[in-house]
C-alpha cells in the first residue's frame, strides 16, 4: 500500500464538520487526480464518509486519521479505512491495524517516538508537526533509522512541497494548505501538487 500512497505524492487530509463535507471535498479532489484521503475522527461523522467512500468509490484509498487508541482503531477498520493516522504512537493502534491487514502511520516527532513506533512494527511514519522541525531535521534522523518511510504532515504546502519530496519522503499529508479554502480552490491546488 506504500507504493501505491506514493504514486499520488499527496495525502489529502479531510477535517471537516460533517460526513456530506468530507465526501464532498474527497469527490472534489478525486477529479482533481488525488486518490489518497484521510478523513479525521475529529469530524463525528467521519466513520459514515469513511464507509460511504470505501462503498461508492472503490479506486480511492481513504483512510481514518487522528486514530488514538485502539477502540478508534477498531471501529475505523469496521468502516472500511484502509489505513490509519495518528498524531503520535499508540502501540495499541498499531497493533490492531496490523492484525487487521490495514497500515498504521502514527505520528513522530522525537527518535524515541520513531523507536517505538517501529518496534510496534509500523514502518510508515508521519512526522509531525513537520514545519517546526524542517527538511533538515528530517534529513538528520532518517539515516539512523532507513527502514522508516515518511509522511511529513503539519504546515506542508505549496510553499515547501517540492523541498520535501526532495529529500525523498513517500508523500506529502497536506490539510488546512488544501482543504481550508472553497472545494473549487482545494481543486485548483490538488492539480497544482
């Protein structure tokens, strides 16, 4: 499924209000050529635009993100999510996604949180927040640790896009840069990434 997130280069994040919200803006993106989308559970009707997605348009990968804990985890992949976010490890989380044939991608921040999030067995790593902390701190920890792929997530936008896929993560996690504006301007921006 790495790969696969890869080849769109972008990870939609959808923290909408409402389930029609998320499934709109997702449907916008979709026509713009992004096909991967995580929708929060900030949202509480992300569960539903999770389930209607998966169901109505089976070439997207759609994914629960700001997944906790393990209930959220189970009732994400219940849902139909594909893969799951998370702001920081929860080894809990990680574990029942793996047991459920569904990738993790908890969030990082330290090389401690990269220890455990790959001793939990989660590889993909969304470093977070990824603007405080820049290209170069990136670039300073993933020598040490080469089986981690990466997601920057947090400030990333058309400003700094193409600096980090530079230094060689596996896609960008681009929300308020992309989805805060009118879905027409989300769409104008999803074509430019």
């Amino acid at each position: 499924m790495i790969e696969e997130i890869k080849k769109t280069g972008v990870m939609a994040i959808l923290r909408n209000k409402t389930a029609q919200e998320s499934i709109d803006y997702a449907v916008a993106l979709a026509e713009a050529g992004l096909e991967v989308m995580e929708v929060t559970l900030t949202n509480p009707e992300a569960l539903a635009a999770i389930t209607f997605l998966r169901e109505k348009y089976p070439q997207l990968l759609i994914g629960a993100g700001t997944v906790l804990n393990e209930q959220d985890a189970k009732k994400s992949v219940a849902a139909g999510a594909q893969f799951l976010v998370a702001p920081g490890v929860n080894v809990a989380m990680i574990e029942t996604a793996l047991s459920e044939n569904v990738l993790p991608i908890p969030g990082v921040l330290t090389p401690t949180d990269i220890m455990q999030a790959l001793a939990a067995g989660a590889n993909f790593l969304k470093l977070f927040p990824a603007s405080v902390l820049g290209v170069s701190y990136l670039n300073s920890v993933k020598d040490v640790f080469p089986a981690a792929a990466w997601m920057p997530t947090g400030g990333i936008g058309l400003n700094n896009a193409q600096e980090w896929l530079e230094a060689g993560v596996v896609t960008l996690g681009a929300g308020g840069s992309l989805t805060k504006g009118p879905i027409e301007s989300a769409q104008q921006i999803a074509k430019i990434y």
